[in-house]
C-alpha cells in the first residue's frame, strides 16, 4: 500500500475507500489558502487590503504572498500613488487552477466519506431539537 493513496478505516482497521491525499503544500497553509481566497474574485488587492482581509502580520503577509509568487501562484507588483509606494497582489491563472484542483482533492475526500455508511451517534438529527 502506498503512503496517501488510500485512507485506512483505524475503527475497523481495513482500508474502505481510495483517495488520493496529496495536497498542494504551497495552498494548505491556512495563511496562503486565505490569501488566495481572498484574491479569487480577480480584481487586485492592496498589501493593506490583504493585511486586513487576513489578519496577518506585515512581516508574515511579506514573506507568504512571496513565497505564492515564486511559485507563479500570484502576481505582486509595486507603484507610485501619489508619493506613496503601493504593493498589489492578483492571482494568476495558474493560482486559480491550483486552488480549484485543492477544492476539488477537498470535495472527493467528503464525498467518499460521506458514501461510506457511518454509525451516527445518539441524539437527534437537527440540533434545534436540542433545546425543546
């Protein structure tokens, strides 16, 4: 058996379903995957913009968004506005497949696992019946 290439049942030890669990490194960092998700709509984002869409550190939206870019992931470029230097990021079309191809690895995962029957915990269904 190949490593990543099939997940193991560990309740029942045997192997119930074939997945393929290579994932892009480069997008499953959380810090890049909402980079990048933050750029899917297409139009360029500011380096303040992203800093606060994301929440991440001058220093650490640096060197993240530079690491995406040496893949080919995104696009930064830097220009004058005014007196001011602006740095803005675009994801590119290679970005934009990758991440599709990472959500579509993410979608198989659920969907295998969810077509193999799982024993439900006891409780009800809906968690609005919880309270009544």
């Amino acid at each position: 058996m190949t490593p990543g290439l099939l997940k193991q049942d560990t309740l029942r030890n045997k192997v119930n379903f074939p997945v393929n669990l290579y994932f892009d490194e480069m997008i499953s960092a959380p810090c890049r995957l909402g980079i990048l998700a933050t750029l899917v709509p297409g139009e360029p984002i500011s380096f303040t913009a992203m800093k606060a869409a994301t929440s991440l550190s001058d220093g650490n939206l640096h060197v993240q968004t530079r690491k995406l870019a040496e893949v080919g992931y995104i696009d930064i470029s830097k220009g004058k506005k005014g007196r001011r230097s602006v740095t803005e990021f675009r994801i590119t079309e290679l970005g934009l497949e990758r991440l599709r191809l990472y959500v579509m690895k993410l979608q198989q995962v659920l969907d295998a696992a969810t077509a193999t029957e799982r024993p439900r915990r006891g409780g009800p269904a809906d968690d609005s019946a919880v309270w009544a």
